[in-house]
C-alpha cells in the first residue's frame, strides 16, 4: 500500500516536470505521514481499549514527539532511493494511468479513513 502512494504521488510530480527527485522526496514524504496517520490509529485504538493514560501522556510530549518524528521522515526518505524507486516503478507498470481520479481516492481514502476513526477514538 505504501508503495503504491508512493508510485501515485511520485509519477504526479514527474508529470508535473519537477524532477525526479523532488518527486522522490515528496513521495516519501506523503508515505511518511500516511505511516504516522496509521500508528496515530493503532495508538488511539490502543489507548481506548487498554485506557493507558501515563503512558499516552509521555508519547503526547515533544520530547518524545519531535526525535521520532524527525527520525521517521529521514528514514523514509533515504528509503526511497533512486533503485528502489525504478523497482517500483517496474513493480507498477501495468498501470496505465498513475495519476487517475480512482488512483488519487485511493489514496485519499489510505490517510483520510484512518485520520478521521483516529480523531473520533481520540475525543470520546
């Protein structure tokens, strides 16, 4: 799945003719934050069904927000080189058009699903 966002966002940008780099990178970047919006909702799932309210508060610091984070977006990044991006451009090439309406939903649907059950666990 995350592949797949990441084949859709880069072959946009590369559509766009704004390089095959900054398509890389902003690729890992929306891959990175499709990844935090996940363990957002495992953690608030987490968190409702075993009620850890000590533990939710030191993750809920920035002390401990901002290295993970930072961290997590560099590994991303670095993840998707310049071979990996050709294998899953290789991976995907029976798909005829990247940037399709359906394409573009189907990413939409992996960040804004769970984002939205993520925001309804967290404030009942």
């Amino acid at each position: 799945m995350y592949n797949f966002i990441f084949f859709v966002i880069y072959s946009q940008q590369v559509e766009k003719e704004r390089g095959e780099i900054f398509a890389r990178y902003n690729g890992g970047l929306v891959v990175a934050i499709t990844i935090m919006i996940h363990l957002g909702l495992i953690f608030s799932i987490f968190k409702k069904v075993f009620s850890y309210d000590d533990f939710a508060d030191f993750v809920h610091s920035k002390n401990f927000q901002i290295p993970i984070v930072i961290t997590a977006i560099a590994l991303i990044i670095f993840y998707y080189s310049k071979t990996r991006t050709e294998k899953i451009l290789k991976k995907y090439a029976q798909v005829e058009y990247p940037t399709s309406f359906i394409n573009y939903s189907k990413v939409l649907i992996a960040i804004i699903v769970p984002l939205v059950a993520m925001i309804i666990l967290a404030t009942k």
